[in-house]
C-alpha cells in the first residue's frame, strides 16, 4: 500500500518566513504595494515633532510633498528577526531593496518580534484567524531602537491578514476595478493604523525599552 502523505507536518517559524518571502516576492495581490504608502505616511508622522505636527495644516501642497518624498521607501532595507521564546530559535526577514529573503539566522536586526512559535508561525498564516492586533503585548511584543523601523515591521504584521480578505472574494484580475482598489486600500490604512495604535499603547504600559 502507498502511504499517505503527512498533512499534520509542523509548520516551523523558519518555513513560514521561507512562505511569506516566496508570497511577497511574487505578490500577485499586490499587497505590499497598498501597505507601503499608508507604512510611509505613518512612518513620516511619528518623526514629526510636536511644533512642526500643529503647523501642518498651514504649510502647501508642495511643501508637505517635499516632506514625505524625504522619508524613504518602506519595506526597501529592514531586516526583522522572530525570536521563537519556547525553541530558543531566531530567523530573520530581511527586505532589500526589491527582494525579500528569509534566513536561519539573524544578524543586526533592526526590529526583534518575539513570541512563542506556535503563535508566530499563526501570524505568518493567511488561514489562521489570530489577530496581531489583538495578541500584541499579550502573546507577542516588538522590540527596535527606531520607532520608523517598528512602524515598517508592523506593516509586515498587516500582510497576512489583508491577504486573507483578498483571497476572501478578490480575483487577482479585478484588482484595477474601483470597488476592489477602495477594499483593499481601506481595509490596509485599517489594519495599520490599528496596529500601530496598539504598539503605541502597549508601549505606554510597559515602558519605552526598546533595546534590541
């Protein structure tokens, strides 16, 4: 008799990171394209000081297009390791430039995102229904010494779940259509203003540590 194949595999933390590269590397969904931009705008609002937030809405058009042009591409040089607490693993997802590679190791990590594996392996998983919003702080934190880095990496936390509504009723094909652009892209700004709400508050909990 052939033997069945071995459908209850683990998944590893490692093997996830390998999936979520190959997926953003070839991202038919264009997700990271939506994330990127509402990434920038937030990275470039938390550099502000609070003198130059309050002038805001008296500067131009062209002067606030000068502003964000001078924050750099998110998702282009970043590199996060996912530090699996109960194997005592670290891998790493390192942006550069167009490419996305996943390592066994890790070296000079700008954001360190540490959890259990299970739960992490679960935040790399487009089926699984857990919320990074909701587990952050509880069952995971997020560690780096540059808020705009962390801003990045918790973009990274949004792919999943905003792939998960694309799969849920977007045909790849559609994705020029008005209608499904204004989902994907409200469903992003979303995610990300959420999750950064949530960094923020946690961070207000448990202290500004962020030595990595």
């Amino acid at each position: 008799m052939i033997p069945l194949p071995n459908t209850s595999k683990r998944k590893t933390l490692l093997s996830s990171l390998k999936a979520i590269a190959l997926e953003m590397n070839h991202d038919q969904f264009m997700i990271l394209e939506y994330l990127g931009p509402i990434v920038d705008g937030v990275r470039a609002a938390l550099s502000l000081t609070v003198d130059k937030a309050k002038m805001l809405n008296t500067i131009s058009d062209s002067e606030f297009e000068e502003y964000m042009d001078s924050t750099e591409q998110s998702f282009s040089d970043l590199t996060i390791c996912f530090n699996s607490l109960d194997f005592e693993q670290t891998h790493s997802l390192v942006f550069d430039s167009s490419q996305i590679f996943a390592y066994e190791e890790c070296v000079e990590p700008d954001v360190v995102i540490s959890g259990n594996e299970r739960l992490l392996v679960s935040l790399l998983d487009a089926d699984s229904d857990i919320s990074p919003i909701d587990e952050m702080g509880r069952g995971f934190k997020v560690l780096g010494n540059d808020n705009s880095n962390v801003v990045e990496a918790l973009g990274v936390l949004c792919y999943k779940p905003l792939l998960r509504i694309a799969r849920s009723g977007i045909d790849p094909s559609s994705l020029l259509s008005e209608d499904a652009d204004s989902i994907v892209l409200a469903s992003a700004s979303d995610f990300v203003s959420k999750i950064v709400r949530k960094w923020i508050d946690t961070q207000l909990v448990v202290g500004p540590d962020s030595e990595i």
